[in-house]
C-alpha cells in the first residue's frame, strides 16, 4: 500500500521563477500569521478515488490531520461516497485514522480541515541528552527498524558529523547533507526501499530523505522519527515526508528534501518509519484512481474554531 511521503514531484524551481513568486509568497505567508503572532492557518485536505473489484473491501485511511500541542485542529469534514458509516479511531501511535467497509463498485473520500500550526523550530544550540536517561517511549526511536537500519551507519555518521558539538547542528548539517548528497529521482525507490538501499542508490524521494536522516541521527544516539503530512509550497502539490529529532527533551520538525518551515507542515502521522505511517490499509480486491492532495496558506479572514467538534458525512464540495 502507498506511504505517506511516497510523493510524486520534484520540488525544485529555477531562481528566476522563485524569485518572481517569492513576493506573492511572502504575502500569503503574513496572512497566514496574521490572526495570532507566531500562528499558521493552512486548510488541508484529499480526494482519493477507488473502483472496488470484490464485493466488498475494508479500508483504513490515515489521512486526518493530527492533534498535538503545536497543531489544533478547526474545522474538519469528511465525506464518502456512497454513504458507509465511518469508524473513528486510533493507531499504536496516536495517529488518527478511520475505518470503512465499501461495497462493490466506485468509492471516494473526500477530507477538508482548517488547522493552526504554531511548531517553532529547534533553538541555535542544544546540549546533547543523555541516551541512558531518555524517556523509554522515546528511547524506542534510537533503536534500528524496518527502514531505518541506524546500525548500519553508527560509523559513517560519526566520520561525517561526530566532530560537531552542538546537537542541533549536527541535525541541521545531516539535513543539509542528505539533500547536498541524494538526487530527487522520482521512481528512483518503491516502498521496499529502506535508508540503506538509498544510502547506495543516492537517489529517491521525500521519503527516503526522511528514512536516510532518521538512520543518519539514530546512529549519533539523536532519537528521530518519521513524520507524513500536508506541506504548503509544493509543486505539484502531495502528501509529504519529512521527520523530527529528540533535541533538549523536545522534538522538533525537520524537511530534509525541501527545507519547509515548520509551521508550513501539518502532520498527520507518526511513526518510527513509514511501515507506522501508510496513507491506507486495504482488505479486498480495489483499483486506485488518482490522489488529489490541498495544503494552502489561508487568508487571514479565515480564523479556525480551534479543536473544534468533529463531523463527518457533509456534502461533498463542488
């Protein structure tokens, strides 16, 4: 099944281009802030399609945006057609997902959410925490897993940044590093594809990016996990994968494959690697139709009722 992250673009513009949008950009940008100081409003969303083959499939969609102490969610409708009812839950790791059975034929789903993102950036310097003392649920993101083998690397992560003294920099520079080193090569990698196998290809997508960081800061004993989610600024717009580093006892977010600002990302899921973050497990015979994905930067009119109730089963938007 498709990973969050799995993205299809290449996000990379010449400099005449950027330059003639970076006005425009900048404006979006204020707007979004405007409502509170240091606050993003981004509306988010998806329309997935499916034909269904069987006489029916059983799907789990891990696709809402989360709820954390840096991101709150506003308004929030899901929509399914043909109406089936919807089975709220959650993952081993918090990420937030719902369940459907479809019966046999066409079936989609459309989400839309308003969410306030204030997630600050990791601090100039931070002293190295002592692994021994960690949390034990952080501790668990030190350890190897499927796609991030951070065994494998412990000595080339130390000839590379082992000198650096300041824990932050040592993320910022494996982030720099990653990007300096891997081509974006869509098709490059499938989802069998782990740190290692990109590691040697150097090549891959967001989600190798985020796989080879992890690898590159669990072998310095930095705790680090996998993060996929909405990302404003992308061209052609995607879900996106990125990660976050244990730093001074706080986790922060970092985009190694196209350095998007924190408070421009809304996550959606968690998990040691992309195994814990898949857009949807599916029970049943189905074709996929196309994935049509929405992170904006919203006008400052555009004030979400934050955490507000959710809903489900609205009108599907024109």
């Amino acid at each position: 099944m498709p990973a969050l992250g799995q993205c299809n673009r290449v996000f990379r513009r010449a400099n005449a281009e950027m330059a003639a949008d970076a006005s425009g950009l900048r404006d979006c940008v204020e707007a979004g802030r405007a409502y509170g100081a240091g606050r993003m409003n981004l509306l988010v969303g998806c329309t997935l399609s499916y034909d269904v083959l069987t006489p029916t499939a059983n799907f789990t969609f891990n696709i809402l945006a989360n709820r954390d102490p840096y991101q709150h969610l506003g308004e929030e409708t899901i929509h399914v057609a043909p109406a089936v009812t919807l089975e709220r839950t959650a993952t081993s790791k918090g990420n937030r997902v719902f369940r459907a059975e479809a019966p046999s034929g066409p079936f989609q789903v459309e989400y839309r959410a308003t969410v306030e993102v204030s997630r600050p950036s990791a601090p100039a310097e931070v002293k190295a925490d002592n692994p021994g003392r960690l949390p034990l649920a952080t501790l668990t993101y030190i350890l190897p897993s499927r796609y991030c083998e951070g065994d494998r690397f412990t000595q080339i992560a130390w000839d590379l940044f082992g000198k650096i003294p300041n824990r932050a920099d040592q993320v910022r520079e494996i982030c720099r590093w990653v990007d300096a080193t891997i081509a974006y090569t869509p098709g490059a990698t499938d989802s069998r594809a782990s740190a290692w196998d990109v590691w040697q290809l150097k090549k891959g997508v967001c989600r190798d990016y985020a796989h080879l960081s992890i690898a590159l800061c669990r072998a310095l004993s930095i705790p680090a996990r996998y993060v996929g989610g909405y990302a404003a600024g992308l061209d052609p717009m995607d879900f996106h994968a990125c990660f976050e580093a244990y730093l001074g006892g706080q986790w922060y977010l970092f985009d190694p494959s196209d350095g998007i600002a924190p408070d421009q990302i809304v996550v959606i899921a968690r998990g040691r690697d992309a195994a814990n973050c898949a857009l949807t497990t599916i029970f049943g015979r189905v074709n996929a139709g196309p994935v049509k994905v929405r992170c904006e930067i919203a006008p400052a009119s555009v004030a979400p009722t934050v955490d507000g109730a959710d809903s489900e089963q609205f009108p599907a938007s024109a």
